[in-house]
C-alpha cells in the first residue's frame, strides 16, 4: 500500500498515514520501530507499507520512503494544512 505521513512526533517516535488513494479510509499508526533503518519522516512524504491488525485496528508496519504522485502529494498536503487549521 501507499500512503502520505500527515503526522509525525520525532520525540515519542509514532506517527499517522493517510492511505492513498485518499477515500476516506482511516488513518494508520506506525511506530518507529515499525520502520527499517528508522528513518524519521515529514508531513507529506510518501510511503509503502503494510499493515497489520493489532488489538484495535489495523497499523503500518514495514514503513519506508516512496514516490507519491505529485497531484495525491499536493491534495493531501492541502487536507493537511486544512486539518491544521481546525485544531
């Protein structure tokens, strides 16, 4: 799967990707130790993952870098900053 970081905490190592293509699919946690090499990541990187159920839901796991599509990348980096905005 394919997704977009919307959020990422650098200092408690966790972070939420928004699936991709957006259809209003719930967002996934990942945890640091979830990505190989831990690569820390930004708001609007792309990424591949798979995902795996835990006791609540599903999250990502296998987390690494990818190439978005650069309309998906501008939609959800928009919904973001929209998101932003709300809080």
């Amino acid at each position: 799967m394919f997704g977009i970081v919307r959020v990422y905490f650098r200092d408690r190592g966790f972070g939420f990707i928004t699936p991709l293509p957006f259809t209003g699919q719930r967002e996934l946690y990942f945890h640091v130790c979830d990505v190989p090499g831990h690569v820390e990541f930004n708001p609007g990187d792309g990424v591949a993952f798979k995902t795996k159920r835990n006791r609540r839901s599903n999250k990502a796991v296998g987390v690494q870098a990818a190439e978005v599509d650069s309309a998906q990348r501008a939609d959800m980096v928009r919904m973001i900053e929209k998101m932003r905005g709300e809080f």
